[in-house]
C-alpha cells in the first residue's frame, strides 16, 4: 500500500541543491540539442525520491515563442550529459538519475489571475467592475 507522505527535509534539501547545481550547469554549458540552442530555461523545482536515486526535474522555457514540450525532450535527451556533470558538482553519494517533466505552474497562474479579473467574477467577489 503506497502512502502519500510529504517530503523529508533531506528529501527537500537535496532537491534544492540539485535545482541550483543543474540551474547552473544549463545556463553555464553550450548544449548541442537542437531544441535547446537559443533557448533560456528555468529549472522551478526538484522532488527527490525518498532513495534519492531518481530526481524530478521540472522546468519550463522563458519566453512566449518558446515551446515547452520540444525543450523537455531536449532535455530528455541530454540528461546523462546533465547527469555527468552533476554528479561532478554535487557531493552526494550516488548522483540521482534526472527525470524531466514540464513546469505548468505559471500558465495555471496566468488562467487563475485572468478568471478572477473577469468583470462577472469581481462582481461576485465584492469588487467593483472596471
């Protein structure tokens, strides 16, 4: 039976060194992915299994042109180079291996913040319409 507890602060600091090590190995390195070049990308957040064999790594492309879903398989394919070099960063026992998932969390603040400005929705919430 899996439970759903939250994460140990070990858990959460190696998920915090990871992000700021592999944050800076992207921004530092001249990755040759096609998906990649020109591309800035944010690293948001790191969840480290409770082994800390396996790191999630979510991230999303700055930019509005940019597209999401072709930078994570960018990263995909890239991620035993990242790995290499992280593992030459961190002073960790085993170097996790680093699983790439695409970072929503701005684009569900975008739709939240444009569903409360609607002039219906103030209304209700007690605001004056605009």
């Amino acid at each position: 039976m899996a439970r759903n507890r939250p994460p140990s602060q070990r858990q959460l600091k190696a998920g915090e060194v990871i992000r700021r090590a592999l944050a800076d190995i992207i921004n530092r390195e001249d990755l040759r992915d096609p998906a990649l070049k020109g591309v800035s990308v944010t690293i948001a957040e790191v969840r480290a299994a409770p082994d800390l064999k396996i790191a999630t790594v979510f991230a999303a492309p700055l930019g509005p042109d940019a597209d999401g879903e072709a930078v994570i398989a960018g990263l995909k394919r890239c991620s035993r180079f990242l790995r290499g070099r992280l593992g030459r960063e961190l002073d960790m026992k085993n170097t996790p291996r680093l699983v790439f998932r695409l970072d929503t969390t701005f684009e569900v603040a975008d739709d939240m913040a444009r569903l409360l400005a609607q002039p219906d929705v103030v209304r209700d919430l007690g605001g004056e319409e605009e």
